[in-house]
C-alpha cells in the first residue's frame, strides 16, 4: 500500500496485555511507511518512559487507541495515554481527526471514545480501512496547534525542556 507522501506520527495506545497483537499492527504500519510509536520499540534504556510517552502522544498526529476486553478492564498507564490523547483532540477543531478508535477484538468501546468511528481490525476490511483513514489525514492540510495551547495543558516547557519552540 505504500503510497504515503511523508511518513505519519501514529502514536499506538493500549495495553500490555495485548502486546502481540499491538506489535502485529506496528510491523504493518512500519511497512507501509507510517511512523508508529510503540514504547517497546523506541523507550531506550535510562529515558523518563513517562516523559517520552507523553511527549510521543503530543507530537503525533493520529491517536491510534487499541481496543479489547483486556483494555478496557486495564487501569494502568494505558488509561492515563487515553487522557492525555483525550485532552489534545479538545484543542483541535471539530472534524480533524486525531483519535482512531480500533477494535482488537469483539468489545465495548469506552463511553469517551463513542464519537469516533471505530474500525474493527480483527474483520476482513478492518487494516484496509485504517490505512485508508491514515492516507487521508496525511492528504489533509492539518493545522498546528498553537503551542501556547499545550503550555497550558501539560506546562509544556517542563514537560519537553529539550524542544525548540
């Protein structure tokens, strides 16, 4: 599917538990040219995993929150990323996407995800339509968040003191 005109931030939320499935779905994406980031494949021994995540989650451009019944039952730092991602997508305007919603398996989808279309990966279709979905917003003309906005969220200059701004 290779057609991507730059590589897309996607920033892959979910929970241990579904660590096979999750790194599946990063392999996919790395070979057709999408920059994920998994926190297995890119924390580096001694860096502030808390740190890193955050600033991962506030520098991508797609959201891709992993869904299952393990995730949902999970209240780890997964449940805090979802925050985190939650709290960027209000910053953005109505209609730009962010967040995608993505099925693992047969499951609810949390009450604060409702208003994103979902995607099922495990049906036929389901990578097919993600990448159709990630494709798009790469097309897009997507505005930049004034970074004063983030100072504001997440005071911005503790956060990421290593950032040019």
């Amino acid at each position: 599917m290779k057609i991507l005109k730059r590589a897309l931030k996607v920033f892959l939320i979910h929970t241990h538990r579904d660590r096979k499935a999750v790194h599946d779905l990063y392999s996919c994406l790395l070979e057709d040219e999408i920059s994920p980031w998994l926190d297995s494949e890119r924390l580096l021994p001694g860096q502030d995993w808390r740190y890193e995540i955050r600033r991962s989650i506030l520098m991508s451009d797609i959201a891709i929150v992993c869904l299952s019944r393990r995730f949902i039952r999970h209240h780890g730092y997964c449940q805090e990323e979802l925050k985190i991602a939650l709290q960027k997508a209000k910053l953005l305007s109505d209609g730009e996407v962010f967040i995608i919603p993505v099925r693992l398996e047969e499951c609810d989808v949390p009450e604060a995800l409702l208003r994103w279309h979902r995607v099922d990966l495990f049906s036929t279709d389901g990578y097919t339509k993600l990448f159709r979905s990630l494709r798009a917003q790469v097309e897009v003309d997507k505005k930049m968040i004034p970074i004063s906005q983030f100072k504001a969220l997440y005071n911005f200059k503790t956060l990421i003191p290593r950032m040019v701004i």
